[in-house]
C-alpha cells in the first residue's frame, strides 16, 4: 500500500466529509416528493412505498456491507459510494417512468449504506485510537449537518432553478471523491486485523450470538424510535397547530442542528469519562425536554429551547454506542458502525410507523410523546450491558 497523502485531522476531515455527502444526498427525496408525485402522478401510497425502499436499502444493509469491508480490503468502494450517490438522486427528475425511479432510489440506498461502515472502518485506520471518541463525534456530526441542511439548500436551490438542473449538485461528490483519490485513502486497508487478548468473532452468525452487541443494538434502536419520530412528524404536528410550513421547516432544523451538536460532543465526553455513563445520562435527561415539548407544542422560545436539548440529548449517544460496540468486536468494525449508524435507524423506522398507526386513533402530539417510553427501555438494557474498555 502507498502512503497516505494526508495528515491523521485531515484524513478524518474527509471521511466526515463523505459523511457529509452522503447523508445530504440522502435527505433530497422529502424535498423532492411534492414535485415528484405531480410530475410522474403518483399517489401518496406510491411516494410512501418509495420512501420505504430507499429507508430499507439505506439502513438494514449497512451490517452487511460492513460485514464484508472487515473481511475484504475494497477500500475503493468509497470513492464509488460518494460520487455515484448524487448522481442517483440528482437525476431523478430525468425518469422516464416508476420503475427507474424506484431503481435510483435503491441504488442510492446502497450506496448509502456502502460508505457508513467503511467510513467508520478507515476512521480507526487514520485517527489516534486514543480520541477515537472525538473522530467518531467529528464523522457522527458530519453526516447530522449534511443531512440538515440538505432540505434547506435543496428547497433553495429549487427555488430558483428546475428539476433538471438539479445535477448539478453532483459536482461537490465527484469533487470529493477525487480527493480520496489524490491523498490515497481509498488504498488504505478496511480488513480488521486481530488484536491479542480480544475476543474475535470469526463469522456473522457468532456477531448475532454476542448479547452484549444484541443488547446494545435494541437500545440504540429504541433510542431512534424517538428521534426518527419527530424528524418524521414534527413538520406535520406543527403545521396541525396552525404554524407555516416555514416555521414547522425551521422546527425541524432547530432539532436536527441540536442533533449535530449532540452527535459532536457526545464521543468526546465518552473519551474523557466513560462511554456507558455519557449514554445513560444523555438518555435519562433527554427525557425531560422531550415531554415538555410534546406536552405543550408551540414555536415559543421555551419550546424552542426544549426541542433544541431534545435533539442533541438524544443522538449524543451515537459516537459512544459506535466506540463501545467497537471495542467488543475490534475485528468488525463495519459491522459495529452498520448496526448502530443502519440497523438502528432500521429498527426506529419500524417504531415510527408504529408511532404514526397510534397517532390516528390518540392523535399525533399524545402519540409523538408517547414514543419517549423506548427510550426508557434503552437505558434499561444499556445499564444492564456491562461496560468493557479497550
């Protein structure tokens, strides 16, 4: 192998910033669904079903894909991943017809899901093991921020400009692939490598056995229960009180940004205390914004402040469950990084679609406040994992 081109911040800067990428390709389909649905008339059963197979391919895949970069050194794949993910969405507007949308939409599933695992997997290669919490925060943060943004620019972008000149946002992809290439971290090794004195799975079915993994994979997915629920629903709770689009849209961003900085400082807490305690107490007081918000919804500045808490108590765990997952299986890390960054969200997809069949017969907002009860099952089985360290 070649050497790296690049310094171990910078090598992190770019693998959060595929993050970046990837994540911000990945929130367009919302922006783009109102223009969709008119342009190809669909119905809302149809643009449901696309949302679901791009939520499935881009999550529930990430364990295997991470499967195999820990197996196999196809570090390439990432530079694919970044630059054909905008090519994917940005070309919708081009369908001919259903079934190319649906395929497009798969495919930048896959890729999605693809770049996760891998990118975790070479953070360990380029990052000091030491602040591994913090370089699992700064990739965490890249992808919150991508992913927040994305409607803003998108609706922006749109605003002034077609559909069909919507590839042009492709550009900032293949730009940073490129640079993946020019600074050599796509030769670098995803392979994990055993470490004396760990316990190594040899094979996925031994993964599945571990309860420790098992259990910390259901609460992390009790924990996105919650927080895929308001991404989901607060625009359209918000806009059932009576506020704007812009204002539900502003909500919304207001959770997600609290998210990003939840995401970014919740690892490298982990790294100066204890990865277990940073996710217990994050979890437990995240409980208190969350029902004050959803007990009295408003854009008020209490309110505000409330949803902004809620979002970062919430994804500050993410970084820490990565870490922690990591140190129980050090030879799969793409797993690790697939089960909490894919599989999780998986399993919250399926908790908010129960949330929105009990929002139709209690309502929305007793409904959105009712999914805080997972969070109390994910502290409950993160206390009962016992915490090993490197």
């Amino acid at each position: 192998m070649d050497e790296i081109k690049c310094s171990p911040g910078m090598g992190v800067f770019l693998l959060s910033g595929g993050h970046f990428m990837i994540d911000f390709y990945n929130n367009f389909l919302p922006v783009l669904l109102p223009i969709i649905m008119v342009k190809m008339d669909m119905s809302l059963t149809m643009c449901g079903l696309l949302v679901m197979v791009l939520s499935i391919t881009a999550n529930l895949l990430q364990p295997i894909f991470g499967y195999f970069f820990d197996r196999h050194n196809y570090s390439r794949a990432m530079v694919y991943a970044v630059a054909l993910s905008g090519v994917f969405i940005c070309f919708v507007g081009y369908s001919p017809n259903k079934p190319v949308l649906f395929l497009l939409c798969a495919l930048l599933g896959v890729a999605v899901s693809a770049y996760h695992p891998l990118g975790t997997s070479l953070l360990g290669k380029v990052s000091n093991k030491l602040n591994m919490g913090r370089s699992v925060s700064f990739y965490v943060a890249g992808g919150n921020i991508g992913f927040a943004l994305a409607p803003v620019l998108v609706v922006a972008f749109l605003d002034r400009f077609s559909l069909e000149t919507l590839p042009v946002l492709i550009l900032p992809g293949v730009i940073l692939a490129a640079a993946y290439i020019y600074t050599n971290l796509w030769n670098m090794p995803s392979k994990g490598r055993s470490t004396a004195g760990d316990a190594v799975e040899t094979d996925f079915k031994g993964i599945l056995k571990n309860r420790d993994v098992v259990w910390l994979n259901l609460s992390m997915g009790f924990r996105c229960w919650a927080h895929v629920s308001v991404v989901t629903f607060l625009p359209l709770l918000m806009q059932s009180k009576g506020l704007s689009a812009i204002m539900s849209g502003t909500l919304l961003a207001v959770f997600l940004a609290g998210s990003a900085i939840g995401g970014l400082f919740g690892g490298e807490i982990g790294d100066r205390t204890n990865h277990k305690k940073v996710m217990i107490y994050s979890l437990v007081l995240s409980i208190f914004p969350v029902v004050y918000f959803f007990l009295m919804p408003n854009a008020g500045i209490m309110a505000i402040i409330a949803l902004f808490l809620a979002g970062a108590l919430l994804m500050a765990p993410q970084p820490s469950s990565i870490v922690w997952t990591g140190h129980l299986m050090p030879d799969y890390i793409g797993v690790a990084s697939g089960m909490m960054m894919g599989f999780c969200y998986g399993i919250g997809s399926i908790g908010a679609a129960v949330t929105a069949v009990l929002g139709d017969y209690i309502g929305l907002d007793a409904s959105l406040l009712i999914s805080i009860v997972p969070v109390f099952l994910a502290i409950i089985l993160i206390i009962a994992t016992p915490y090993r360290d490197r």
